[in-house]
C-alpha cells in the first residue's frame, strides 16, 4: 500500500513526535522508576530487548488493556485452527495486562509492550517484527504506528472496534486526524450500529462493517493447581464472587454480603477487586461492617468464620469463577460502565450486575433479552438474587448465548486471512 495524504491534523500530530523523540528514554524511565512500567520488560516500550521474531508470516494484534488483550484469545486460536503455521505478536500499553495475558497466551503467541508512538521507536519496532498484517481492537489507534505500517504495504484491520457517544464527541473535534487514520484501514469491523455510524460520521466514505463482539467469543481463562484444594477446602459453603471491582461495586456486595450471612452464616464472598493495591481499603469496609477478611496477597486461607476473602492478586480470575456458582460483575455501579461479563458466563458462574453497563450495552442485552443474567441495583436487591432458586438455569441460558453469540468470531477471522492472502 502506498503512502496515502496526509492532512494538517495528522501532519501535526508526528511533526510533534518528531519533536518529542528525544526526551522518549527519558519519559519510560521516569515512569519505570514510579512503578508504572514492568520493572524487567520496560524496555520494549523503547522498541528495546525485543523478543526473536519466529520465522514464518506473522499477525500483530495490538489492544491497550487487560480486558481488551484477553478478548483476542478466542479469535487467535480460530485463526490458528484455519491457519496452522500463523504466529502471532501481541501488543498492550498497560502493565497487567501483559503479566495476565502471560498466563492465558494462546498457541503460537509472542507478548511485548508496545513501544511508545515516536519515529526512532516504530521504526525499531516494524523493522524488528516485520509483520504481515497489523490488527488494532476496539478503541486505541496510535497514529505514528498506523501511518508507518501503511506505508510499508502492511495491511491494516481495525476489530472490535467500540465507540460511545462521549467518544464520538471528543474524536470530532480532531476528526481529520481520524478520518485520516480510518481510511488507511482494509477492514473495520465494529460491535454494533451506533459504533459503525459514528465512525462513517468521523471518515465520510469510510464502509464499517458490524460483526458483534469479539468476547464473547473469549477462550476460557487459565484454571489453577491449586483448585482441587481449595474446593476440598470450601465444600459445603456457600460461595459467590465480586469480580473487577471498584468502591462503589464494594458498596453494594458488602452491605448484601452481610445481609446474606444473616440467614447463609457459612457463605464466602471471594472478592477481587480491578486494582489489587485498593486491598487495604476494602479490609476497612470489611471491619466498618463487622465482616470478617482474609487477603490472598498475604497467603492467608479463608477460615470457616472469614466471610471475605480479598482476592489482591492478578491473573487468577479463572480460579474464581470456576470456584463460585454466580458472580457480580464490577464496574457496574459506578462511572466505570461495566466490565466483562463473558469470562464469567465461559466458566458457568451465573451473572449478575448493576444498572450501569454502558460498555457492554450490547453483550447485557443479548443476555438479558434470553433471561440469561439479572440486574440489581441495591444491597437489598444483591441479596434477594444471591438466594434466587434459578441461577443454575440462568447460567445455563448464558452458555448457549454464548455459544450462539461467538460464531461472528468467524466472520472475522475469514476477512482477516483473505487480507493475508491478498
């Protein structure tokens, strides 16, 4: 693919990396001594002690977080079984999600951070990788890395793509710049209508093709050796998880926990919150309602009189809710919108969730329109659900929408290998 025009916006924007390039070790090493980067691996983010390229055709697939990194899984293993011999990179920006994609990466799967957005970096980074088609998830676009990639003649997809209303507003005001980068693309690919219309809105001519969401085709996450145990350990007890959870998620499953154990006295909420480092200030909750907690990080077991077990750890999600027959969603009754509720339902914990899932607006209602989750938006509510008698069903009901809603991950996969192909 040839070099494309580039407009004011975008001219700006890499003139401006153009700039910046030489203070960028500066800038990793700033945020490495502050704990942001990983403390062995941060390096990549300068295109630095890169892993050895396999030998063969390779796709690199980049998404910015843990969330949106774990959701590639299930279309990497369907591409590996029509493609055998394919290899994969897999970029990330946050430092968790490569510590968790780690011990759930798929087959013929490299991770590595992806380098920061300036000339020296990309060129280091393309050279070394060489990859035969560039795949982007969801929302994050670095601009410099787009531009670069299309100009060597690699194609470019964007998958998964997703885009709110906030979203659409902020982009419009630089829509050059992204009409720019959304024409440089061969395939977009989006969740659902109102994403495709706001990018067509964004890059008039620009075709956006709806194929649904790439997680609920998510591959199961890793389980752990330490299961068998800790089932032996928890038999008999009444078990449910608070999953990515943030203060005000906290909120709601403590004050219905302790409502719960009022008439289930031996129940156990295995709580794991988004940012393990919140653990100390969950124990506080905990003792403000006289529950008593146990925290993972400290190797501490629960006891038969813990009521809360604080799950600070990362990349054990799986363990959880293969543990738990039902699970509260984070992220939903607070700013946050909402996380995913498929990593959840592959695992057969039933789900249940707040009013608030704006980030997964389409995933909650095919889950709902088939009874196959519930919402609550109380304590009150939390504990009335905790003790409903169809919640095996319930998850049963999200399996096979599951099922059903993974097939478009096929769709997907064919336009990518035709890409490869062409």
């Amino acid at each position: 693919m040839a070099d494309q025009p580039k407009g004011l916006l975008l001219r700006l924007y890499l003139a401006a990396t153009r700039a910046y390039g030489p203070r960028g070790w500066k800038h990793i090493e700033s945020r490495r001594k502050r704990g942001k980067e990983h403390p062995e691996r941060w390096r990549e983010k300068a295109a630095d002690q890169m892993a050895p390229r396999p030998p063969g055709r390779l796709v690199w697939m980049h998404a910015v977080g843990l969330g949106e990194v774990l959701a590639l899984r299930g279309l990497i293993e369907a591409m590996v079984e029509a493609e055998p011999g394919l290899n994969f990179l897999v970029t990330s920006s946050a430092r968790a999600s490569g510590e968790v994609f780690d011990r759930n990466r798929p087959p013929r799967t490299l991770h590595q951070y992806l380098p920061l957005d300036l000339p020296r970096f990309r060129r280091r980074f393309l050279d070394h990788w060489r990859p035969d088609l560039s795949v982007w998830a969801e929302q994050d676009l670095w601009p410099g890395l787009v531009v670069d990639a299309a100009a060597r003649g690699i194609p470019l997809a964007m998958i998964n793509a997703r885009m709110g209303e906030r979203a659409y507003l902020s982009r419009r005001r630089v829509r050059g710049l992204y009409a720019d980068l959304y024409r440089r693309f061969a395939l977009i690919a989006a969740q659902d209508a109102d994403t495709a219309g706001r990018i067509e809105a964004l890059a008039p001519g620009v075709t956006v093709t709806v194929m649904g969401s790439l997680k609920a085709a998510c591959a199961p996450l890793a389980d752990s050796p330490e299961r068998p145990d800790m089932q032996r350990l928890l038999a008999g007890r009444p078990l449910w998880c608070a999953a990515s959870t943030h203060a005000e998620d906290e909120a709601v499953a403590l004050a219905a926990h302790a409502l719960h154990r009022k008439t289930h006295p031996g129940s156990l909420l295995i709580l794991a919150p988004r940012l393990p480092a919140r653990a100390p200030e969950i124990a506080a909750a905990c003792a403000a309602l006289g529950l008593t907690c146990a925290l993972r990080s400290e190797g501490a077991l629960p006891e038969p009189e813990t009521a809360v077990w604080i799950a600070d750890s990362f990349g054990e999600m799986g363990l959880w809710y293969r543990l738990c027959p039902v699970s509260l969603i984070g992220g939903s009754f607070g700013p946050v919108q909402g996380h995913n509720p498929w990593e959840a339902v592959r695992l057969g914990s039933a789900v249940l969730h707040g009013p608030n899932t704006a980030n997964f607006t389409a995933d909650y209602a095919l889950l709902a329109k088939a009874q196959a989750t519930r919402e609550v938006r109380s304590a009150e509510a939390l504990t009335a659900a905790l003790a409903a008698s169809d919640l095996g069903p319930m998850a049963a009901r999200a399996s096979a929408v599951q099922a059903e809603a993974s097939r478009g991950v096929l769709l997907i996969r064919n336009r990518l290998i035709g890409l490869l192909e062409a």
